[in-house]
C-alpha cells in the first residue's frame, strides 16, 4: 500500500522513518512548515506534498498526526484544499468517517523514541473492517495494538491513560520535593520507590529527570493539560466529581500561565521543589 503522512513533527516523522525502515511505500507527506515536510520527504525518498489534496490523491493510506481538534478540522474540511478530495476508497487513520472514505482512530499511549523503534501503544476505534486493513501497517508500528470499539472509543480510553498518567507525575513530582526538602538523597528515595508502593511507570520514565531538572519534552505540560481537561469534561458530562484530576490540572495550567508549557510533563517538579521555581532564572 502506498502510505502517506499529513503533520509530520516528532511523532509522525518517527513513524514514517519507521515504516520506510520495514520496507512500506512512503509517498508523500505534507506539514504545515514546508521545510519540515521537505526535509522529511528527502531522508525517506517521498513527494513532499504542497497540497493536501495531493497527499490523498498519493497514497491509499493516509496517518493524519496533527496537534488538536482544530487542526484536524482543518485537514478535512478546509475550503479549496483538504484531504477528502477524491477520498473514496481511501483509508484515514486518526480522522473522520467522510466522502467515502474509510477510518480509524489510532490512539497513541507512547512517546517519540517509541514512534522511531515500531514499540507504539495503539489503542484503535472504529469499523473492525478498518482496523483489520490498517493492522498490516499499524503491527510494524506498535509493540501492542487494541481494538478497543467503535468511534470515540479509544480517544475516551486514551484520555482517561493520560490522566491517570499526569496524576501519578504530579505525585511523584510532590514526593520527589518532599524528599529534597528533607534533605534525603534523591537517588535512594527513588531507589526504595521503585521496590515498594510508591512504584510507577512514570518513576521509571520522569523520576530521575525531575531529580536533574531534565525536561527535555517527550510530552509537553500543554498536552498534559489539554489530555486531563478532556477526561475532566467526560467526568462532568457523568456528574462525577475528580479532585485529584482536577488539582493536577490546575498544576499543569499554572505551568502554561508560567511560560512552562512547553517543557516535559515532568517540569512539574519545577513547581514543587522548595526554592526551584520562585527563584529560579535557570528552571531546565
């Protein structure tokens, strides 16, 4: 199948470097910073696509990799120019069900090294039939792939990882500072973390870069926030109370009105470590 990428940053560069790696068809790519597009287009042997259009009319699989809601709106149903031109028969993965087209959610619980080595967490909605053409493709991307259901599905399931996620960093982040206040060697608190109750995935991925104030951004303090705010949205819409998703979201929005937003998730600490933040001119 002939592959394209529309939004070609960190994650959906990886994944396309990833796929010209297992031998798939690469043929075109578009991003909104053209230079991105054509510099990715020249490593992988590909068109770097002016038009959206274009990359529809390329390819029978499209990954869209886009940032918000916004700008997926944008790819499908911009005026003159979107991706549903000519769309019948074609196969979206990360879109809407339009013009003919076929699509699928394809729902990422990973980061960027990740994206590079084919080990994505995919978590999959839509029609089975769609999921059951992507898998070929999405199998060389991902150590684990879910079909998790119909449309909505998964972007549900990965709000809810991504909030459990932000919780457990903003505690680690607290207990971390707790630790420093304390005057107890980092390393060995998170040492005894790592044996005890107190263990988590992000300990192993964030523990020892809030301890250096390594914040270098696999996934931003913007996207914590935006992720958290969605499964706040889904509580509310329940009538369900989460205080502890909310007061993390209140941590990582403060971050953004800080002009944090842009580091790591585990910049959070820079919030919570005594004498980092308010006196801090060098915070990464």
């Amino acid at each position: 199948m002939n592959i394209g990428f529309v939004g070609v940053g960190r994650m959906g560069a990886n994944m396309a470097r990833r796929l010209k790696d297992r031998k798939f068809h690469v043929t075109a790519v578009y991003d909104t910073d053209r230079a991105t597009a054509t510099s990715l287009a020249g490593e992988v042997g590909c068109a770097a696509a002016q038009d959206l259009s274009e990359v529809t009319a390329a390819s029978d699989v499209i990954f869209t990799v886009v940032t918000d809601d916004n700008a997926m709106r944008n790819i499908f149903t911009g005026s003159g120019d979107n991706l549903l031109v000519n769309a019948r028969g074609k196969l979206f993965i990360n879109c809407a069900q339009q013009a003919g087209a076929e699509a699928l959610e394809a729902c990422m619980a990973s980061s960027i090294t990740q994206a590079r080595e084919g080990k994505l967490y995919l978590m999959c909605g839509g029609k089975e039939e769609a999921f059951r053409r992507a898998e070929p493709i999405l199998k060389e991307l991902a150590a684990q792939t879910r079909f998790i259901g119909k449309a909505g599905e998964a972007a549900k399931v990965k709000a809810l990882v991504n909030m459990v996620m932000n919780i457990n960093t903003a505690g680690l982040a607290e207990g971390l500072a707790l630790g420093a206040a304390l005057g107890l060697d980092l390393t060995t608190l998170r040492e005894v973390f790592s044996q005890t109750g107190a263990a988590s995935r992000v300990l192993e991925t964030d523990g020892e870069d809030m301890q250096n104030r390594e914040h270098s951004c696999y996934f931003s303090a913007a996207h914590a926030a935006k992720d958290s705010g969605i499964a706040l949205d889904l509580a509310r819409s329940l009538g369900l109370d989460l205080p502890l998703a909310q007061a993390t979201k209140e941590q990582y929005d403060r971050m953004i009105a800080e002009g944090l937003g842009e580091l790591d998730k585990s910049g959070i600490a820079e919030l919570t470590f005594k004498d980092r933040h308010k006196h801090s001119g060098d915070r990464v």
